[in-house]
C-alpha cells in the first residue's frame, strides 16, 4: 500500500497506523456499504424494543403484495427469519383462477371443513349424490 499523503506516496507495510517516512496517519478503507435487498426480498427496523421485516413486492408501479411480521428481539433473529417469510411459488398475477382453486382445496383450514360445506362452496348440491371423492 501506498502513503496517503501524496507529497509522499511512498510504500508502506499494509496494516501500517502511520507512514514511517512522513509520519502521516493512514485512513482505513471504509467497509463498502451493505447491498439493498432485492425486490421483495424484505427490509430489516427497529420498531421500539423489538425488530420488524417486511416484504413488499412493486411491480410496473404498484404494490402487488406487502406482508409484515413484528416482535423480534434481535436483527439477527429477524435476518434469520426474513428468508422464511419470503413469498414463494408461483409469481404474483401469473395464476389463473383453476390454480387458486387446487391451491385453495390443498390448505389445511380447506381440508378441516366439513364435506357438506365444501361441496356447497363448489358449487354442487350436497343433496344431489354426488360423488364425495371429488370434493
């Protein structure tokens, strides 16, 4: 490395404080700045005591989808979870309705409802006889 000051500019050990010649302190290089997340890669704050992410995605202007999740006690524990909480998957706005639909019958709250009330939110007649398999 080179002196800093530049009457002197002479070469110096790396880790040097001071140059030997001149005298002259030596500057660290600062540590370059974090990168911004991506988008919808979430945002890190301290919100009171506690640390809140958030993740929201801006596509052509607007906010497509926006989550938050507070009560962290830690930036290291939110950092940690940050990944966790991402949205997955299909990309917003590229899903058609018959997608959203098997998406829906595979959640676990779907799943819970009572046959009669699934089959009514399809659109069949749970008098009818149909085939309850298909529901």
């Amino acid at each position: 490395m080179k002196c800093q000051r530049t009457a002197c500019g002479r070469e110096i050990q790396e880790d040097a404080l001071y140059c030997p010649y001149c005298g002259k302190k030596q500057q660290r290089t600062a540590a370059p700045k974090p990168r911004k997340r991506a988008n919808g890669k979430g945002c890190i704050y301290r919100s009171g005591k506690t640390w809140t992410i958030q993740v929201r995605v801006v596509r052509a202007g607007t906010v497509v989808y926006a989550r938050k999740k507070c009560g962290f006690p830690t930036r290291a524990a939110a950092e940690e979870y940050l990944d966790t909480y991402t949205r997955t998957g299909v990309a917003p706005r590229s899903m058609r309705l018959i997608d959203c639909w098997t998406a829906l019958q595979q959640t676990k709250k779907w799943q819970a409802q009572p046959l009669r009330h699934r089959m009514a939110q399809a659109g069949a007649d749970p008098d009818a006889g149909c085939r309850a398999d298909t529901f």
